[in-house]
C-alpha cells in the first residue's frame, strides 16, 4: 500500500480549512442576513444553530476523514451500504467547482477594468450604456418628484453602475432559451483562472497547504485596510448601527431560523466531502475535535467582522445619495458586482479600493476553490483501483482531466444567456435542500448505523481523551431534527426560480434545476437498493454484511483479532472484487 500523504505542518491544515470554510458566502452573504433578519437579534438564532447544527456535522466530517484515511467517497467505508453518501457529496462538490469559478471569472474581469481613471462603470457614454444612463439621480430629477428634498429614482433611468454590469459584462439575454454569443474576453479570463487553480493544487495537499497560506490570510489584510478607511466616510455609523440595530419582533418569524440555518451550513463547507478529504491528510493522533472549535470560531468571526466592512461602506453610499441604506443594501453577487463597485466610484482614490476590493474577492474564492477541486480529486483518487490502468494515472493527469471537464460546461456561462444557467446551478445544484439532505444523513449513519458511542471511542483513540456527549446528542437526535424541519420548510415554501424578480424561469428549466438537485440527492437511496439488491442472503445476513465497516491497514495497531476479516487485502495479494465498484 502506498503510504498516504499527510500535512507538512498541522497549520497547513487548519489554513486550507479557513481557506475553504471563509469564503465568498461570509463577505456578501451573511451581513445581509444580518441585517435582513433584525440586526443583532440575527445572531441569537445563529449562534444557537452553530452550536447544534454546525459544529457537530464539522467535526464529525473532519474526524471521519482522520479516522478513516480515505477521502469524501471511500470514508464511507464505516457503513459500506451508504457509501452513496460519498458519492452525492462528489456530485454537489463538482457542480459547486463548475459554478463558483464564474464568481471569479468576474471578479478577474472587474479587477482589470479597476485600473482606468475614471473607472469605467463609474460614467455614461460608453458604447454599452443605453440613453436612459443617469449618473446621479439626486441632481437629476426628470419629474421633479422629490421627498425630503431628495430625488426619487426616477422610472426608467438606469445607473452606469447597473449597466456595466448586465450589458457588459454579462451582455444579458432576453432568458434561458437565448444563448446568444460566447464572450471571448470572458472565455480568456476563464482560461486564466482554471490555470491558476490547476497550478495550485496538481502536486497535492504538500503544494496546496503552501499557496493557502496566503490565499487564506491575504483577505483580512484587506478586511482590516477596507474597514479602517470604511470608517472614516461620511454616514459610516449609520450603516454599522443599522447592521446591528435589534429588531426583537423577528426572533418569532420561522424565517429568521431558516436562513441562520442555511447560512450555517453553506459557509461551513459542510456535506460537499472536501472537509473529510482534508482530515484525511491529517496524522492519525491529532487532536481535530480542538481544531473543529478554532474553525468553528474563525468562520462565524470572519462573517461578523465583514459586516462591519460592507455596512460602513453600504452606509456612506445611502448617505451620499440621500436615500435610506435599505434602498442600497444588496446580497450576494449584486453586493459585489452593483452595490460596491458604485460606492468605490464615490470614494477619492477610486481605482485603488476598486483593484483591492477586486483582488481580495478574487484571492477569497480562489482557495474555496482550489480546497473543493481538491475535495473532489481526491475523492476520485481514492476510488480508482490502484492495480488498474486508471489507478496508475498521475495525479496531474486526474486534476487536468477534472479542470477541462469543468471549463467545458463553464463555457455555457460565459454567453449572453450565461447568467441564467449560473443561477439555475446555484439555486438547485448546491442549495440548502441538498446540503441539509446531505447532511441529515451524515448523522443518521454515524449515530445509529455504525453508533454514535462507537465512533465517539474511535475519536477517543485518535485524540486521546472522550469528546463532551453533547456531541453524541446532537449526532443522534438534534442535529438530524433541525435538518429536517429547515429541509421542510424549504420544501414548503418552495418558489419557482425568477432572476432580478422580473424574467421567470420556463418550466422545462426548472425541471433541468430539479435534475441538478436530484442527481446528488438520489446518490443515497439508489445505492442503498442496489447494494441490498446484489448481496446474497436473507434480508439481516445482507443488511450485517453491508453495514460491517471495511478498516484500512492504518487500523491494525488497535483492531481485535475477530474485526481484521474484513480488513483491505496486503499489497500484492490476489483478490477478488474488494475494491467496490462505483455504480
């Protein structure tokens, strides 16, 4: 057996996973939540379902990953009959690697149009803007409405900001039936981000652990850069008090929950394989119940600390344009694509704080980027039979092979209906629905499959000690419960999909939506019958067969002689099909 690699230094761990975990999703996403759900009160909710829904379901990913050695697919050797599991993850993980990359492709197309004075989304007159661009709609008051001595925006009129935006760089089509023309100059920036993801990772976690450590520090520098210059801006303290503010009614609204719950789950990285594929290059005695708290702690602290950056510039910009900050707060890509890009634009020194902001946003999703491709090679890997053609692949083959593939269907991003594929894959591919599907499970076949107190004295042997049994309770009762209220409610309150509220998806991509979602969600029962199906004997001898775990070598120092039957076969022996095939 060839020795599996492990982490130079711990901190290569613990980096990747802030890498992976602090994302986009922290800066854009969270704030608005926050402020969106009653301000400080937000955190109530949060905090409570970090502590029952997230930390658990993280720890339980990362030891399972350090216990097993094996990546997000063959870990799931502890209860073979599931080994769907690892496959759904594979499947979110890879839709998740095709889509996100397009945040970046922008991103990298901002950053070099942020080195123009003016900056070129800060004026009219372009050959993309429309005659109804408005610089400033204070000043230009069409039907002299005015409330407070403010203008309204005016119907009709468009701000350069906006129109940079859908005409050109995304050069918007009338929907998803009208695909329109590739756009070469994203084609080119797209060329350029998977080749720096590709370079990043194709030696492995010894290459990875290196580039992380500035891909996962880097952004709060410029956290901490944007935050001090933030505050010192005009209306700063309105939007910071506005982003805190307690609205004590919407602890009452199921909503509110909902969304702490969703959140929790997307920026915790959890249910995509990448965190059991990173514990798996872990030694086998480190302590990862400690590391599962500290990561725990930055992730939710990184979200919060944002809040401050985005609110006081979100602030500054309803203060200059004399509205209320609820008319400017935007989340997700209209914060980093509209509402930023315009603030920068009122700032003096505007390319400089353009050309951070970009760069920050690009180097923070490049490492949630790299980790989830190498969650998803790894994963491969490790279930390629070693004796094989295909397991005699070099690794810098496989990652080629993964980052083509990708690119290929990125190309049906990049046209002018390009927009409305990323949101299709953004909605169903990786939504709260599969994620928490995902992850319900996760607990179910630990806690009551392979057992909860088990595997607690498997963590006890790699760490040393027992963890607290909070983490017990919460694996075999609470967690799967919140999964599966915040998974009903999703169900219930399900809405088509619409983009910008105005152009509603036609049912025939709703369905393709659905097909994204399914193709994981379905990994799991799917495998469960056919693995029941194939195996011989009554119902009990099949279900004690399949839920039997199949240990690594690495296991033998503290096994019981009557365990090693099923143990994987030394090098060299001639077995029959113990390397299971993947359907």
């Amino acid at each position: 057996m060839v020795e599996r690699e492990t982490w130079t230094r711990q901190m290569d761990f613990i980096m990747s996973c802030v890498g992976f975990a602090v994302g986009l999703g922290n800066v854009w996403r969270f704030p608005y939540l926050c402020y969106k759900n009653g301000g400080g009160v937000f955190l109530i909710p949060y905090m409570l379902i970090v502590f029952i829904g997230g930390i658990p379901v993280f720890f339980l990913e990362i030891a399972l990953g350090q216990f097993m050695k094996q990546g997000g697919v063959s870990a799931w050797n502890i209860a073979p009959l599931f080994k769907g599991l690892g496959l759904a993850s594979m499947v979110i993980v890879f839709f998740c690697n095709t889509y996100y990359i397009m945040i970046l492709v922008w991103g990298l197309y901002f950053l070099i149009h942020s080195f123009t004075t003016p900056l070129p989304w800060a004026t009219c007159g372009h050959p993309w803007n429309t005659p109804n661009c408005t610089q400033d709609f204070r000043r230009t008051c069409h039907n002299r409405s005015t409330i407070n001595g403010s203008c309204v925006e005016t119907e009709g009129m468009r701000s350069p900001v906006i129109e940079f935006w859908e005409r050109k760089v995304l050069r918007l089509s009338g929907g998803l039936d009208e695909p329109g023309e590739i756009s070469y100059q994203m084609v080119l920036c797209l060329i350029v981000t998977w080749v720096i993801v590709y370079f990043c990772i194709w030696k492995g976690v010894k290459s990875t652990g290196k580039v992380v450590y500035f891909t996962a520090l880097f952004p709060y520098l410029v956290l901490v850069v944007l935050l001090a210059h933030g505050v010192t801006l005009p209306g700063a303290l309105d939007g910071i008090v506005y982003y805190l503010k307690p609205d004590w009614s919407k602890l009452g609204e199921a909503q509110v929950w909902i969304d702490a719950g969703t959140q929790i789950f997307f920026s915790y990285a959890i249910g995509l394989g990448a965190l059991t594929a990173l514990g798996s290059y872990n030694r086998f005695h480190n302590n990862c119940y400690q590391d599962a708290f500290v990561l725990a702690l930055i992730n939710s602290g990184t979200s919060f600390f944002a809040g401050f950056v985005v609110f006081s510039v979100l602030g500054f910009m309803a203060a200059e344009q004399g509205v209320d900050i609820s008319k400017v707060a935007e989340s997700g890509p209209g914060l980093a694509f509209i509402a930023y890009p315009k603030a920068v634009t009122l700032m003096p020194l505007a390319p400089l704080w353009a050309a951070l902001f970009f760069f920050m946003l690009l180097v923070l999703g490049l490492d949630s980027q790299f980790v989830g491709v190498e969650g998803l090679i790894t994963g491969i890997i490790d279930m390629l039979p070693p004796k094989s053609a295909l397991g005699s692949l070099r690794r810098e083959v496989v990652v080629a092979v993964c980052c083509v593939t990708c690119f290929l269907i990125d190309l049906s991003m990049v046209t002018e209906g390009g927009m409305y594929v990323f949101q299709l894959f953004d909605y169903y591919s990786a939504s709260g629905i599969t994620l928490l599907w995902q992850a319900f499970w996760e607990c179910v076949v630990v806690a009551w499959v392979y057992g909860a107190d088990r595997f607690m004295d498997d963590v006890a042997r790699m760490i040393g000690y027992r963890p607290l049994p909070y983490m017990k309770w919460c694996w075999s009762y609470i967690t799967p419960l919140v999964c599966v209220g915040v998974f009903l409610f999703h169900v219930v309150n399900y809405k088509p999909l619409t983009y910008n509220t105005q152009y509603t998806y036609p049912l025939w991509g709703e369905a393709l939506g659905w097909g994204l979602a399914l193709s994981s969600m379905l990994c799991i029962p799917v495998t469960v019958l056919y693995k029941l199906l194939r195996c011989k004997g009554s119902l009990r001898e099949r279900w004690q067969h399949l839920t039997t775990p199949v240990w690594g070598r690495h296991h033998l120092e503290y096994l019981a002689p009557e365990s090693e039957a099923k143990l994987l076969p030394p090098a060299g022996a001639k077995s029959t099909l113990l390397f299971e095939s993947v359907i």
